[in-house]
C-alpha cells in the first residue's frame, strides 16, 4: 500500500528556492511588461535580463522540465511539473524564464516525435533553447471548438503542399518563427482521419498575418492572437508532420499535455488571489472590526480554500496518473476533468478576491481583473469547458448500465420485497428454526 502526500525533502528544497525566485527576480517583470511576454526573442532589452535568470534556472536542474533528457530536459514527469506550475502559474513570464510555456512546450512535443533531423536542428533546438516562439494554428473563424467544421485545406502539388484557408486566434502567429497548422486534406475523411498537420516557417510566400487579435482591455491591433490567412502557402512535402491523415492524432500528442499544464497553472493562479484575499481580510477594518472578523468573509477565505485543496488535489492525482500509466487516453476523464473544473475555480476564487478587495480591485491598480478574464482563456483554449464535461460524463457513464427491468436498482419496495426473501431463507435455514 503506498499513498503518500509528502513532497520529498530534495525536490521540496527545489520548490522552495523557485519560489523565492519567482516572488524576487521574475514578477518585477510582469509588472512591469505584462503583454510583451512573448515579444521577448525581438527585444534585445529583455534578453539581457532574461538570459542570467535562464541560466540559474538551468543551473539548479530546472530547465524545461517537462521534456525527458534526450531533449535537454529533466525528465521530472508530470507530478514534480505541477508542483513547479503551481509556482509559475502565478507569473505570467515564469514559464518562459523555465522553459516550459505554451504553446511552444506542446510543438516541441511535436516537432520531437515526427520533424525531420534538419526541422529539428532548425527549429527544435533553438525553441528548447528559448531563443524563438512558435505558433500553433488550429482554430478556424467558422468551426471553432469542432473541427469537423474547418475549411482550411492542403493539396498535395508535385512534391510540395499547397495551403489554403483561414485561421483565428493562433497565438503568437506574429513573432513565431514557425506555424504548426491543422489543414483538412481528405474532406470524405472528416474528422478523425482526414486532416493532416504541417510546418509552415514564419515569411512563407502567402502567409499573411492578417490582424493581432488582442483580449478585452488590451489595444486594438496589438494583441497576440493571429487571424492568419493561408493563401495558397507552398510548403515542402517534407513538412507533413506525421502520416497524412493522422493530424488528429498528433494534436493529441500535444492537447493531453496542454490542458493538463493549463489546471496546474490555474493553482498558481487561484493561489495568488487567495493569497491576496487573506492579506486584504486582515488589513481592512470596517464598522469597528477586520474583514477578517466578518462571517461572510470567512465564508469566502474558508470556501476558497476548500475549492483550491479539491482542485490541487485532482490535479496532482492526475499528475501521478499519467506518469504512472504513461498514457494520456487513459487518463483522459480526469484530465478533462481539471480542464473543465479550473475556470469556475478561477471565477470563484478571484471573484471573491476582488469582492474583499472592493474597488481597488476592479481597478488597474492591481491586476485581479485581468486574473479574473484567465477563466475564460483557460475555459476556451484547447477546447470548452461543455466538451470536457461532455469527455467525463460518456466516459464515467461507460462503466454503468441501465436498469434491468421497469424499476431502478434501488426501487425500495422492491428491495424490501428481496430482503424479506433473503431473511426468510436464512431463517428457514437457521438451527433455532428447525
Ligand atoms: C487566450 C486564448 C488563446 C488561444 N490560443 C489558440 C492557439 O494558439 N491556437 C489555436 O488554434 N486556437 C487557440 N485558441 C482558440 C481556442 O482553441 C478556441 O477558443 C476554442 O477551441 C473554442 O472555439 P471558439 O472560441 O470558436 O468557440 P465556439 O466553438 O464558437 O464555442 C462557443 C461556446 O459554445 C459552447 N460549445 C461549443 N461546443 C460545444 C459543445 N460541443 N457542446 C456544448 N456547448 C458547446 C461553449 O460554451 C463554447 O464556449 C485560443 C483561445 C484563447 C481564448
């Protein structure tokens, strides 16, 4: 029997130094250049704070520990990365200071499994080094979170690909040296088997970048999500990732991965508006006494932190899950799970974090509101929340069965009816009754 709780003594002295780190030399970052997290590789300026923090995270072992060793990780598996996430999540440049953000940690998977040798010195190194971003482009304007819709296709011309369509919020699409595009190459095959996944390099004849899609609040034209236009974009046959057809696959590859990094993040999240909550209930008096002497707010320290303790919880389980088992699809119902969960927690958790704060914390003064608009993008990226419902409830109803005749299982006169039946056979068969 083994079922243990503890972090042990080595990696919890790792935890302890990574937070000091994040609270001392990483979040001065976010506060000051909270949008340009991944306008980093084009700005000389930040490169040069950037590359002494890379190199004592690297120092300490803590490099891009998502990845095994053959790709100069640590091979630390998924447990230790969510206790990592748990601490980066709260900074917005931390993962990239440590080498695992999205969604470069994702196309580095999938560049290792299916590019080609001169892919990946090209484009595999320098992204584990930390030197370029890429993009991952998916989504489409008209099929969104259901790929049987999209539209953008790649024909097969001679000994090249030929892509053409359009695709929408693709992160990063401006500064990424390289694009990871979903493209349906046999309509008759949609979904599952009839597209296929392609590398297209950043300045490829016809890619056009078409608007920076920012979020809400942030300035028009300058946001970081990418309405792109493949028009006719010629890419080598080379550049197929993967067998053709097998797209869906491969984005599996990365998706499992993703969303469970996105539930270990919104911990790191969730904890630093808790954090925030309990420092404003104990500094705020109001009517003779502190928030934190008011029973509503107790209410909202107390349920907070019950939400958050379920939440790591099931998280870290699935953590250990998956490097147990070493096979996403088997773990897919808790995966799907977190993913599901973490934007109600983030609503409830920060929500009540700006609630204790009142207006300063809907101000610009502290960045709660942008936390709060985080439960939407973890809630949309790498698909909705009603569709990993969906993956836990048809996957839990699997191991269940419809009742065998008019009344359920548990109908009580009926089961009252078979246990006086059971009780008078035991009866009848009893010595006293004989
Ligand atoms: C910050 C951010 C970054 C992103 N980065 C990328 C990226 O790098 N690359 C990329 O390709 N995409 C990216 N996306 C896009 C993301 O994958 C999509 O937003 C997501 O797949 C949902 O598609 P949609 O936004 O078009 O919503 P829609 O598909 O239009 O869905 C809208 C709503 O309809 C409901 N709904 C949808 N499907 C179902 C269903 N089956 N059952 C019940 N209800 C349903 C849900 O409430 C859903 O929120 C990003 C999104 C965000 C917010």
């Amino acid at each position: 029997m083994s079922w243990d709780f503890e972090t042990d003594a080595a990696f919890e002295a790792q935890l302890q130094w990574m937070r000091e780190f994040v609270r001392e030399e990483i979040e001065p970052l976010d506060v000051l250049w909270p949008d340009d997290v991944y306008r980093q590789p084009q700005r000389e300026e930040v490169n040069l704070l950037l590359r002494p923090l890379k190199e004592q995270v690297r120092a300490r072992g803590l490099w891009a520990a998502h990845l095994g060793p053959n790709l100069g990780g640590q091979g630390y598996g998924q447990l230790k990365l969510a206790l990592m996430n748990e601490i980066l999540g709260r900074s917005q440049w931390a993962p990239r200071v440590f080498g695992t953000q999205a969604p470069d940690t994702g196309n580095a998977e999938i560049l290792a499994h299916y590019g080609t040798p001169e892919q990946k010195a090209k484009y595999l190194v320098p992204l584990l080094e930390g030197d370029i971003v890429s993009c991952y482009s998916m989504t489409e304007p008209q099929g969104g979170s259901d790929p049987g819709g999209f539209l953008t296709r790649a024909v097969k011309d001679g000994e090249e690909w030929v892509i053409t369509g359009w695709k929408f919020f693709s992160s990063h699409a401006r500064w990424a040296e390289f694009l990871i595009v979903m493209a349906v190459t046999d309509p008759n095959s949609m979904p599952y088997r009839g597209m296929s996944m392609f590398l297209v390099p950043r300045g490829s004849p016809g890619l056009d970048i078409v608007r920076n899609i920012g979020l809400s609040g942030e300035a028009e034209g300058d946001g970081a999500h990418g309405l792109v236009h493949y028009n006719e974009v010629r890419v080598p046959a080379a550049n197929l990732l993967g067998e053709e057809g097998e797209g869906f696959a491969v984005a599996q590859t990365r998706l499992g991965g993703g969303r469970v990094h996105h539930a270990m993040r919104s911990v790191g999240i969730c904890q630093r508006a808790f954090d925030m909550m309990c420092e404003r209930a104990l500094s705020r008096t109001t009517k003779g006494s502190l928030l934190a002497d008011k029973q509503y707010v107790q209410g909202y320290i107390a349920d907070s932190w019950i939400e958050l303790e379920q939440f790591r919880l099931l998280v870290l389980r699935t953590a250990w899950k998956i490097d147990r088992y070493q096979d996403y699809q088997r773990v897919r119902e808790d995966i799907a799970a977190i993913k599901a969960a973490a934007p109600k927690l983030i609503n409830d958790i920060v929500g009540r974090a700006i609630q204790v704060h009142g207006a300063l914390g809907i101000s610009n003064e502290l960045d709660l509101g942008r936390l709060f608009l985080m439960q939407y993008a973890v809630g949309f990226s790498d698909g909705p929340s009603e569709v990993h419902k969906a993956t836990v409830a048809r996957r839990v109803l699997k191991r269940y069965s419809p009742a065998p005749g008019l009344w359920p299982t548990q109908h009580l006169p009926t089961r009252r009816a078979e246990a006086r039946e059971l009780v008078k056979e035991r009866l009848a068969g009893s010595p006293g009754q004989q």
